[in-house]
C-alpha cells in the first residue's frame, strides 16, 4: 500500500508536469488503495472507463471511502449535494470533478 499524502500545488514550476497529471496520477492511485485494485488495471483506466456500476469493489460502502480518501489527499471538501450518479459514472467524470474541486479551492 501507497503511503498517504495530501496533494498540494503550489503552482506550476518549470519542468514540472501540468497540475492536471498530477492530479490524474493521484486520483488513480487513491483509487487503486482504496479499492484494492491492481495498479496496472488503475493505470489502464480511459475517461469512459465505468466505475459506480462498473466495479464490483466501488460499492456504496466503498463510495464513502473514496470520498473521504479524495478530501484527504486532495485537500478538498465534498459536500453532499456534489455527490451524484454522474460524479461517479466514469473515470474521466470523478477526474473532472476533482479538477474542478481542486481550481475552487
């Protein structure tokens, strides 16, 4: 297991990857931690690949993990308005979200 780390951007610098990858990278590995999922399968995911529906771990006990998890490590906070069945549809919609979490902050 991964250890725990709360991601922070303080901006880009030069050479650094665009936030957005950094972003990408450690939502999928929440995703794989939380889950118990292989990184390789994480690491394979596409923006249409299914979770909520799709994976059999990402049940809804496993939701309120992930949640948690992604205000941790993100350094966001969810509320629970901004949870819904199209948040958690695809990887490229969570990412999205989390994107967008992140740039309110």
């Amino acid at each position: 297991m991964r250890p725990m780390t709360t991601f922070s951007h303080p901006g880009p610098a030069a050479g650094d990857a665009a936030p957005e990858a950094a972003i990408d990278r450690e939502l999928r590995g929440l995703i794989a931690d939380v889950l118990g999922l292989d990184a390789g399968q994480v690491a394979a995911f596409e923006a249409d690949s299914g979770l909520f529906g799709h994976l059999p771990e990402l049940d809804s006990m496993a939701v309120a993990g992930l949640l948690t998890e992604m205000e941790d490590r993100l350094g966001i906070v969810i509320e629970d308005d901004d949870v819904d069945g199209a948040m958690l549809e695809t990887y490229g919609s969570l990412l999205a979200f989390a994107e967008a979490k992140i740039a309110a902050r």
